[in-house]
C-alpha cells in the first residue's frame, strides 16, 4: 500500500476533482435519461397522433351503435312512449271501472235506480203507468206526396 503525503489545501483540490468528475457522471446520466425520456415521449405522442383519427372514428361508430341498435336510445325513446301511452290507457279504463261499480252499487241498493234502467234500457213500464206514443210532425212534405202533384 501506498501512503500519500498531501497538504490540507491538495486534499480539498483532490476531494473537489472527485466531485467534478461525480457531477459530471450524474449531469451526464440524467442528461442521457432525459433525452431517452423525450424521444419515449415524442414517440408516444407521435404514435397518438397517427392514430387518434381511427380511434375518433371508432368512437363514433360505437355511439352510433349505441343509440340505432335494438337495445339503443331510439328504442329506449319509443318503449317510454309507449309505456306513457298504456299507463294513459290504464288510467282510463280504471276511471271507466270506477263508474262501472258506482252504478252497479246503485242498482244493488237503489230501487229507483233499478226502475230507471228497466224504463230506459229494456222499455218496461209500471202497471200503474200509461204510455202515450205521439206521432212526429215533419216539416218536410213526404217524397210520395210530392209526386202526387
């Protein structure tokens, strides 16, 4: 082993040499990753650019297909129109039972109501009642009494 023999003021120009030279090797590493870096990054978005047009059109074409499928939006559209269309018709046929009940309870409980349905609908009439049939006027002259002339 050699031994050196170096002056306070050698020993600090020596120490600050290794670290020159050390700076120099990291300047130098990250200078090399950085430009390493950069051609990655160039190449990445070079590679992005050349094919966002066929990835804008693929995109396109699957909202295409998302909304004129079976499955899609247009057909969600018109199932909700037609649900609308039968919930309307559901509600008008429960208003017509509604009415339909109201009257057969009247005809359960009500006489008056069962004579009235009986005049009305089948023509039957009280034994204590008379009908008078009165025979309509026209205004009009009969066809056969205009060829008589």
């Amino acid at each position: 082993m050699q031994y050196y023999h170096l002056t306070a003021q050698e020993l600090c120009d020596y120490i600050k040499y290794l670290i020159d030279i050390r700076k120099g090797i990291i300047y130098n590493s990250l200078n090399n990753r950085l430009k390493w870096l950069s051609i990655n990054l160039r190449h990445d978005v070079t590679f992005i650019m050349r094919y966002v047009k066929y990835i804008f059109l693929l995109a396109t074409l699957l909202l295409l297909g998302a909304f004129l499928s079976d499955s899609g939006m247009i057909a969600l559209s018109e199932l909700e129109d037609k649900r609308a269309f039968l919930l309307k018709e559901n509600q008008d046929v429960s208003m017509d039972i509604e009415s339909l009940e109201r009257i057969v309870g009247k005809l359960r409980t009500d006489p008056r109501t069962v004579e009235l349905a009986a005049n009305r609908k089948l023509g039957m009439i009280r034994q204590d009642e008379t009908i008078y049939v009165f025979k309509s006027f026209d205004r009009k002259p009969h066809r056969a009494a205009e060829h008589e002339n």
